[in-house]
C-alpha cells in the first residue's frame, strides 16, 4: 500500500512495547534462530553465503529439538540459521576466495567438484544476541522486524521444485517461464497484507475475527466495480487464493498471523480452480458471507496477531502511510489532538481522548481543549464535536474553564449545553443569534463526522422543531457552513413543508456570501 493510495488509515489499538516483546520472542521461527546464535561457535561451519554447512543441518535439528530423519527438519533448521544471520544474532565470517589454495581466511571441507576441496567460513553468536534477554523491549521488536523481512522475501519466493523447472541450459532463472517477477510478488504480499491489516482496524469491518482467504485474494483480483465475477476472475481469485495458502503458511511461524490452511481434502476434491465465490472487491464476502461458516473455513481463514498487526503497521510507517495508533498523541497539544480526531470513528476518538485526559490536571486540560476548538475553517465543527466529546467525562474540576466561554460565539453554546447536562441553574439563556449559530455547527458537524446517516434528519427535526420562522432566520448565521447545512436539510428533513424552505434559505444563503 501506498501512502497516497490510503493517506489515513483508521487508528490500531496495539499492545504494550512488553507485551510485543513477549509475543516475539515465543515465535517459533524467531526462537529457533536464537537457539541456533546460542549454539553457534567454534565448530560451526558455513558457506559463501552464509549458510549452515549441509553436514551441520541435523546437529542443528537436533539442537532445536526436531527428529533428524524427519525430511522437513533440515528445512526448519536451515531457515532458522538464515533468520538468525539475517538478523545479527550471528556473525559470520564467509570462507576466503583464493583460487581454492588453503589458508587461514576459512576452514577446509569436503572436496568439491573436480576435486577441488570445498572451503568454510565460520560463525560465532552476534553482538545483538545479548538485547534478546538484556535489550529493552524495542531492541527485541527491532529484531523481530529484521527477522519479518527475511521470512516476507522468502515468502515470495516461489518453491523450489518451480524454481528448477525454469532453470535454462545455463543455470539462470528463466524468469518468463516461470512467470515471476519478484517486485511483482513482492507488492503482491505488501498489498495482500494492508488489505488485511485494513479489514482488521476498520470499525465495523472484519477485525473480531478471521477473514476467509477467498475475501483476501478477491481483494487484490476482483475490481471494485466488478458485479458478477467472470469465471476468469473467479480462476484468478482460485490461484491467488492457493499462492496465499502457501505464503501464509510460512509467515505463521514468526508470529505475523494466526492460519487455518486450505483444507487438503477441498484441494483433492476439486475439479480444476477451487470454486470458492467471492462476489466483490476488498472488503466484500459476497457468496462466502452467505455460505456455512465451516464450509468457508474449509478455503483457509487469517488474522493478524497483535504481533502481526504492530510489524505490518511498521513496514506502512516505512512506507510513507500514515498509519496511526491510540495512545500516540499523548504528549501532543489539544490542536494536534482534535485535529487528528477528527478523522478518526467515534469509538477511537474517544479512545485516543482518554489517553490523552489521562496525563492531565483537568483544569487545565479543559481550557486548553475549548481554545483548541475555536476556528472559522472546514474542520472547525467537526474539532468541536470532539471537544465536546472530550469534556463530556470531565467533573467539576472543568466547570470554571467552560463558564468562561460562555460569552464567546464559537463556543458559548457548547458550554451551555456542559453545564446543563450537569444540572447548572445559573446558567444564563443563549441569545437566538447563538442558538441559531450553534445548530448549523451541530449538524455541519454530524455531517462531517458521519456523513448522511438515518438519524440524521430526525437531528435536524428536532433541532428545528422548537423554533418558530427558523428558516426564516437561520439563512442570517455568520458560520462558513450554514448554506451546506440547509442545502442538506433539504435534502434530508423528514417534514417536506420544512424541506422546500430550508432549499429556499440555502438559496439565499448562498446569494449572501460571496463565492
């Protein structure tokens, strides 16, 4: 994902840097590798590129607790070594090229081809192995960062039985006929991931539990203004679908998702390209949604780990995209604050407006949040909404920051509306200019936070309902939005008596400003 393609993504709940911390280090694949840097010294023989001598691969096995006559074992322990060298768990001194004479740069080996004696270099644990059980937590993430990236290049790597098949009579890849482009794959998994991560924090989405692989390959195949899929867009999702059952299973082990594969007898059965309908772009279940939850656990469902969720939220970082968390705006200003807010659910907010109370003398947090909210420009309603929001919790300790705004245009009638919810009775009447003024920012504010929902007419009913000849007068209000807000009453008033005049006030409305 591009940061131009998303520029604000919703924000993610994460777990304590702690908590994080402890999740990596209980990754299988990433405690293995630190297994590996532990046993790694004197004896332990490695190649050009780093690799673990092919002889040393049960031994290793054998440290990580894996049967040496299981033919996975010297898989698993081979990965783990290239995670462990990738990451600077351990050092390691490749063998010397010096036209196959022996000398102190390497340890000799076997004789190789021809035979010419194949040489090693060696390994020994790497300075960073200490920070696993003395770094802080964010040492520990850091690695398991670089030990994320190892295992995402692998991932897009295709298997070695393809890789083979496309070799040429020279040894090189014949990359046409093995139909992979490695940038390609590449973006391909980054994209299948932000899909994931999207569906996870986007409220109302999929976040409360696992999404069935057919809705994450339809993400990155099927067009979103697609209807129907073709059966060549259904055999796109079907292989998709089988690229991501391989590559999800080799990201589990390092503590990214939590995977159940595609089930191997739906694999056995089917006739040609699984026939696993999706009927619709990212986000979109379609058939899935309405088939029987195990028949669709059956095609392979994923979640993102919390674990998961902070390493993909890093790489976006990386990225450009602005990626936010709760809890990240802390230590900024109240503008910083409810701006930022202002983009964000109402359930975040709140939730990022709680953190932010939690640091503060109420007092003082009060008066610099209703200074905060003060502004003539577009988004000006929408931070009042959220000032309000934020006050709401707040106890007598705030009442003398919110009675000294009472005279003030932009923010008198919220601190009206405080102060009578908590049973003030000397609070003095608003004037009509401000009552008037006040229901055009509640409604401009309704509107930019939520957009035209269903309650939203019966607001303005109620708003309007009170006050005799309001069209009449509210065309008048000096606020930036009051033609957009009576364009929407319009639009949207339950009362088609009262619909006609707030068209006929917006009109006036906007013959009075000038463009």
């Amino acid at each position: 994902m591009s940061a131009d393609s998303h520029p604000t993504l919703p924000p993610v709940r994460l777990h304590s840097d702690a908590e994080l911390a402890r999740d990596a280090l209980g990754a299988p694949l990433f405690a293995r590798a630190v297994r590996l840097a532990r046993w790694a010294g004197p004896g332990t023989r490695v190649g050009v590129g780093g690799e673990l001598a092919g002889d040393q691969l049960p031994e290793a096995a054998a440290v990580l607790g894996l049967d040496a006559d299981d033919a996975d074992s010297a898989g698993y322990a081979s990965q783990a070594w290239r995670v462990a060298v990738d990451t600077g768990l351990v050092d390691v001194t490749e063998p010397e090229d010096d036209g196959g004479e022996s000398g102190d740069g390497g340890e000799s080996g076997a004789e190789g081809v021809g035979g010419a004696e194949e040489r090693f270099g060696t390994a020994a644990p790497g300075e960073d192995l200490a920070l696993v059980t003395s770094g802080a937590p964010g040492d520990v993430l850091d690695l398991w960062l670089a030990a994320l990236d190892t295992v995402l290049a692998d991932a897009a790597v295709p298997d070695l039985d393809d890789l083979v098949d496309a070799l040429d009579a020279g040894g090189e890849i014949d990359f046409d006929r093995l139909d992979w482009n490695p940038g390609r794959e590449a973006d391909f998994l980054d994209g299948v991931l932000a899909n994931l991560y999207l569906l996870t924090v986007t409220e109302g989405g999929a976040a409360d539990g696992p999404i069935p692989l057919p809705v994450l390959a339809a993400s990155m195949v099927v067009p979103d203004d697609m209807g129907e899929p073709t059966d060549a867009v259904l055999e796109q999702v079907s292989d998709a679908m089988m690229r991501l059952d391989d590559q999800f299973r080799q990201l589990e082990p390092i503590g990214l998702v939590q995977f159940r594969p595609v089930d191997e007898e739906l694999m056995a059965e089917a006739d040609g390209p699984l026939d696993a309908e999706t009927g619709g772009g990212a986000g979109s279940t379609g058939g899935v949604g309405e088939a029987d939850d195990e028949d669709v656990s059956r095609y392979g469902m994923v979640r993102l780990t919390p674990l998961g969720l902070y390493g993909i939220r890093a790489r976006m970082l990386e990225a450009g995209v602005d990626a936010p968390a709760v809890g990240e705006l802390a230590e900024k200003g109240a503008d910083v604050l409810l701006d930022a807010v202002s983009l964000y659910s109402e359930n975040a907010a709140q939730a990022e407006i709680e953190q932010w109370l939690a640091g503060r003398e109420q007092p003082a947090a009060a008066a610099e949040l209703l200074a905060a909210a003060r502004g003539d420009d577009e988004g000006g309603p929408l931070r009042r909404l959220r000032c309000q929001q934020a006050l709401a919790p707040a106890g007598p300790e705030a009442e003398p920051a919110v009675r000294s705004v009472l005279d003030d245009p932009e923010l008198g009638g919220l601190a009206r509306v405080w102060l009578a919810e908590r049973g003030v009775s000397d609070v003095p009447a608003p004037d009509p200019e401000m009552v008037f003024w006040l229901t055009v920012d509640t409604i401009a504010a309704q509107l930019a936070a939520d957009g035209e929902t269903e309650e939203l007419p019966l607001l303005m009913e109620t708003l309007t309902a009170h006050h005799a000849g309001f069209f009449e007068q509210v065309w008048r209000v000096e606020h930036p939005s009051t033609a957009y807000v009576l364009e929407a009453m319009g639009r949207l008033h339950p009362d088609r008596k009262a619909a006609k005049e707030a068209r006929k006030a917006a009109f006036k409305a906007r013959s009075r400003r000038p463009a």
